[in-house]
C-alpha cells in the first residue's frame, strides 16, 4: 500500500473559485484545481506522492494520516469560563444537557 493511502483527499466544487477544488487536509489546503473532477483527483494524487517523496528526501517528518481513522465519539473542549456558563444556561433553556445541546450546535454548523 502506497503511502499516500493514509491521507484523506478532499474533491469538492467551489462556487467562489467556479471550479473543483482538491485537498488533503493533513499536508495542503487547496492547490488542486480544475473544471474535470476526476482529473482534478488524479491530479491531487500525484501531488500528494510528491509532496511525501519531497518530504523524505528532506528528511521531514510528514504528520499523521486521517484516512480510516476511528474515532471515540469524544474530545475535549476548552472554553472560558464565560462561554461555558453562557453555554450551560442555553443549554437549560433549551431542556438539554450541555453534552446534547453542544453536539446539536456543532452538527449544525458543519451541515450548513
């Protein structure tokens, strides 16, 4: 299995950019971009092979990859001390726990 396996490759189109745009979110946002999406793929695939081969050669430590990563379900979450009251009385109002109303605020956000 090549290395590049174990990193995620992100092709979506972009309204502001009128093109696809590719990414792998562990070594670059954005820098792939083109009308055909499966070129833009492809594209994006041999630049991640020559981003890591580059690395190697510099002797770089390249980070982790995310692709087929599980995850628990839980992190934690620093806030201030403000923020988490505010948090915890909308979370009352609400009639919720702070877990359930912070999970609904945080799935809410990234389908828009």
């Amino acid at each position: 299995m090549k290395k590049s396996a174990q990193y995620l490759k992100i092709v979506e189109w972009s309204d502001e950019d009128n093109c696809f745009v590719g990414r792998c979110p562990e070594l670059m946002l954005g820098g792939v971009h083109g009308k055909n999406e499966q070129k833009v793929f492809a594209e994006l695939c041999t630049v991640i092979e020559q981003w890591i081969t580059q690395a190697e050669n510099d002797n770089e430590r390249l980070p982790p990859g995310m692709a087929g990563k599980k995850y628990s379900g839980k992190f934690n979450l620093r806030l201030n001390e403000t923020l988490h009251e505010r948090l915890a009385i909308e979370a009352v109002k609400h009639g919720k726990s702070l877990n359930a109303f912070c999970a609904e605020a945080l799935e809410n956000e990234v389908s828009r």
